[in-house]
C-alpha cells in the first residue's frame, strides 16, 4: 500500500462476519468479506499463521485455509484444537461454536477506506 | 414451471417442538423434513433397543407427527425424516398406531429405507476385506472393536426417492446424509438422475443451508443488530426449480431474517473443503451465487458437482470411558485470585489431575470458551471442574465428593449451584469416522409388505 494511506486499528466484525462449528477434533471458521476489497485484504492477511497465533492457546495442530470467492469467503480448520473433540472433549465449547467471535475480536491494521466503503453494512454502526 | 417447496422443522433432536407445527400451519408447503440423530444418538438408541425391542428410535417424533399428521395428509404434504434411529420398523409401527388413533390411518403409507445399519453385520465386513480403520488416526478398528456401541453408514437419497415413487407420504429413514432428505424430493419431482451432478449438488446445496433449521434465518448470526426480533423464529423454506435454482426464505409473520449473510454464513458452516463429499455427489461449495431476490428472499444460483465419491462414510460409535463435571460460582472482589485457589484446593482434595486420564478446570466468565478479551477482572467467576476417566468408581468417589465442601472450606463468597446435586460419572461415548464400499451397503425400502432392495 501507498505509505501516505491512513491506517486504523480496528477489530475484525468491522471486515468480516464469520460461525464456526466442529468435525471431531477439527474446529472449522468460515470468514465471509463485508466487500469485494476487503476479500482481497483478507487474501493477503488472513492467513493461517495469523489464525493460528490468535487461537495458541487452543489450536494444537496445523490451521488450513481454503477459498470461495463466490461468497467472498475462506474456511479455517483449525486441527486438535477441541480437547479431543465431541464428547471426549472437557472444554466448555467442545463444538468450538464460539471460536468465531473471538477471531472477529481481533484487532488489525487496515487502510482507512477499506471500512468507510462498507460501513453501511458493518455490525456496529457509527 | 413446477416449483417445489420444503420446510424444514429442526436442526437437531431436541430444536424447538413447536417448529413443525408452525412450518406446515404458516403457509403453503410441499415436504417437511425432519432431523433427529445428531452422532451420539445413534449409541443411545442402539442401547434402548437392546434393553427394551420395541423401541430404538426418538420417541419426540410421535409427539411432534401428532401436531401435523392430520394436516400433512389433507393437503398432501408428505414428511421425509430420519426418526427411524437404529429401528425404522418399530418406527413405523408407532406411526401406524398414531395414525389409527387419529382415524387417517387410511391414508397414511408409511415407507421405510433401510440399510444403513452396520451394527449387526461389523465382523462380517471386516472379514470381507473392509478394514474400517480410523479416517483420522488410521487406526484399525480392532482397538475398539470391543467397545463399540453402534455403527451406521451415511446413505444418500436412492431409497427416500424409491419410497415417493412408491407412493409412501411418510418416509421414515435410518442414518442418512443431512441433505439426502430435502434432495430425494427435488429429485422424485423433477426426475433428476442419479448422475445429474450439477442438479443433485443444487439440492444438496439446499439441503446443507436448512439442515440446521434457524442457524440460515438469523440465528447465530454475526450481524445479530440486524435481525429485528428472534420471537417465534422463522424456519427455513427452500423453494426449488427444477433447474436446481432456489430460494431460501420463511413464512410471513416470523421472527429472524433471511439475506445474502446469513445464507452465507450457513454454507460455510461445519465444512472442510469447498468440495463437500456426500452419498450422492461431491458439491462444489464454491461454485453458487447469492442474490437477495426481496425481503427474507435469497436465491441461490449456479451450483455445480462432480460424481460421488467411490466410498460411504460410516460413523461407528464406541465407549470411551467415563467423565464428570462440578461448578463453583466465586464471587468478587479478587474473583479470578480466589477461583485459583479454589481449584488448587480442590485438586488436592481429589487426589491431584494426574489421578485422572484427563484432568481440568476452566472459569467461565473468563477464560472457559477462549481466552480472555478484557484486561478487567471479572465480577464473578464459575469455576467448571472437569475429569474423564476409564473408572467409573474413582470419579464417584474421590471427584464428585469433593466439589461442595470447598464452599465451606476455602476462600469466602463461593456460592453453590442450586440444581446440580453431586456429580456423577456419565458415560463418554467415543466415534470412529470410517469409509466402507458402496458395494457393502445395499439399501431396503419396505412399503407394506413389499421390500425391494435397490
């Protein structure tokens, strides 16, 4: 990007909506773009190692990424990272049903415009 | 152009008991589908049929047929539904009974599809050549073959497509794929062959939106703000042309939303690759677009797929030993400091976590579903003692006794959960995802008398 463009620091939920489930041990996040141009963002910068950083605590194994750009969206599994899964598991979200809030609590750097183009849609409206 | 409708009435056994009601009584529609068997309850159904014959199968299931049978048969409308459990034919003879009390006996035609149930025929397979190792692990399935509780393979739509042409008007299934039930219709009505691959991933496509009933019209939805009010939450309605185009909407009057966000949500949850492995054809998730058509209406376009996979995923279920949970709610000022020191008593007590196969202890209100997001301590803290064990003795006696004493016998302002009694060890039911050939599963759909495998 251009050094002159204005940056801020926002959380996720301002990019992107996402849920998540389980497939035994596996958990599974699916990221879906506010915009076309924050999909190209998301591309770029939501890749696996950040993923996996922000889930260290939980995610034991490897995270894959794949993507659907006709919903402008990618699909996280994030492997050994249910306590065993299902019902060996003894965490409490053993389905990880709420790993997709805490990613979308994530705080990234984005260029100023990619959230102004789409505010219209964003979870919290200013 | 013949359009088709298919409400759905529930993601899981156990979804909201009104659901079928409001989906047949809310408009017009042509198929209810019914959900019930989440993977743990194939295990437990298996071990009701062993105690007890007759049963086998969720017993929910009458009391919502009750709600809509009368209805359904006026006006044509026939229900596809897994509600067979580990015994369709018990099934079915609940459902006769039902309809003879309802005097529509007459014109209730009960079909059942059989086949998916490996349970009986286990040594059989393997002696045949049919390893059933352990998809994730790669482990043979002789390490468990002891324990094993119930085992069941994933069917696709044949048989449920055989019963419609059949005739039947409540189809009553085993384990099937989720979809399998909102695809058999689209392909029974509009003559959709078994190779129709962009088609019959349209209908799983569909089938994949509404299997978790409100999870595709504003539930557990990101932009939660949006959706103006969850009271009586609108189940999905998916209405399908015969070029496998569809829109996903529900009744007038109900309560969630329906857009191009929260459909999307939907596809992308509980999937691996964007290739999604059925019975009946591999789905390209990222093959289809998404259009807000008008209000609560998403039309969902262009799907494609590829031929079905060689081999049929079968779910085998077995005992993995015993587990337990106990709470303690802490209170503030020093939440967090007193909650750890709770459970390092508490530990001691039980006689320490290494006593344990598995061991541990989270605070909800912190920490329990991910980490912490606020640097501020917490008001309060509920602390969840957790064991799983292959003695189900040791869990009774040196963990489930220890919980209520550090009430009075710790930090100050720990207060106890009123409905919980003392803990007890339940049994932890384990699965073991396989794949078998299609050759070793043949499906049986029973009209009557009449059994025909196909």
């Amino acid at each position: 990007m251009p050094s002159d463009q204005r940056t801020v620091r926002v959380p996720l939920i301002r990019l992107c909506l996402a849920r998540s489930g389980d497939k035994g041990d596996t958990a599974n996040i699916g990221v879906i773009a506010r915009s076309e141009a924050i999909y190209e963002w998301i591309l770029e910068h939501l890749t696996p190692a950040f993923v996996k950083r922000h889930f260290d605590d939980l995610c034991q194994g490897e995270v894959e990424r794949f993507e659907l750009p006709n919903l402008l969206a990618v699909n996280f599994l994030l492997h050994r990272s249910l306590g065993g899964g299902g019902t060996l598991s003894l965490l409490l979200d053993a389905q990880g049903k709420t790993y997709s809030q805490f990613l979308l609590a994530a705080e990234v750097e984005v260029p100023e415009e990619l959230i102004h183009a789409d505010s219209r849609n964003a979870h919290q409206q200013e | 152009m013949k359009r088709l409708v298919i409400a759905n009435c529930g993601g899981f056994w156990g979804d909201d008991p009104t659901a079928p009601r409001r989906q047949v009584e809310g408009g017009p529609i042509d198929y209810l589908v019914m959900d019930y068997l989440a993977e743990v309850t194939m295990a437990l159904l298996q071990k009701q049929r062993a105690r007890q014959p007759g049963t086998g199968y969720p017993a929910d299931f009458l009391s919502h047929l009750r709600d809509v049978l009368p209805a359904c048969v006026q006006r044509g409308i026939r229900i596809i539904t897994n509600a067979g459990g580990v015994n369709p034919l018990g099934c079915r003879a609940a459902v006769n009974a039902l309809a003879n009390d309802l005097g529509i006996a007459d014109r209730v035609k009960v079909g059942i599809v059989l086949g998916d149930d490996l349970y009986g025929s286990l040594d059989t397979l393997l002696s045949s050549g049919e390893p059933l190792v352990n998809m994730d692990t790669g482990q043979a399935l002789s390490e468990i073959r002891a324990k094993v509780l119930s085992a069941n393979a994933y069917i696709g739509a044949a048989g449920i497509v055989n019963a419609l042409e059949r005739g039947a008007n409540v189809i009553i299934t085993g384990r099937v794929a989720d979809a399998a039930v909102a695809l058999a219709p689209m392909m029974h009505e509009f003559g959709w062959s078994q190779t129709d691959w962009d088609h019959l991933a349209a209908g799983i496509v569909a089938g994949h939106i509404i299997e978790c009933g409100t999870q595709c019209t504003g539930g557990n939805f990101t932009d939660w703000p949006l959706v103006k009010t969850y009271r009586r939450m609108g189940f999905p309605l998916v209405e399908v042309e015969e070029d496998g185009s569809f829109v996903v909407t529900k009744h007038p009057n109900t309560g969630g939303l329906v857009s191009v966000h929260t459909v999307a949500e939907q596809i992308v949850y509980e999937i691996g690759p964007p290739a999604y492995l059925t019975p009946d054809v591999v789905a390209r998730f990222d093959s289809v677009t998404l259009e807000q058509e008008g209000p609560d209406r998403v039309r969902v376009t262009g799907a494609r797929g590829e031929p079905a996979p060689a081999k049929l995923k079968v779910s085998i279920s077995y005992h993995a030993g015993w587990r337990a949970f106990g709470r303690l709610l802490v209170s503030g000022p020093e939440a967090l400091a007193k909650a750890n020191k709770v459970a390092e008593a508490f530990w001691d007590c039980a006689g320490g976590r290494s006593a344990y196969d598995q061991a541990l202890h989270q605070f909800i209100g912190w920490n329990a579903c991910h980490a912490p997001l606020a640097a501020c301590e917490p008001g309060e803290v509920l602390v969840q003692f957790a064991v799983r064990d292959s003695d189900e003795r040791k869990i009774n006696t040196r963990f489930a006794p220890q919980i209520v004493p550090r009430v009075l016998g710790t930090v100050p302002g720990i207060t106890y959960i009123a409905d919980q009694g003392r803990p007890r060890a339940s049994e932890v039911v384990a699965f073991w995802p396989a794949l078998v050939s299609r050759d070793a599963v043949t499906q049986r759909v029973i009209i009557g008398d009449e059994d025909i495998a196909i």
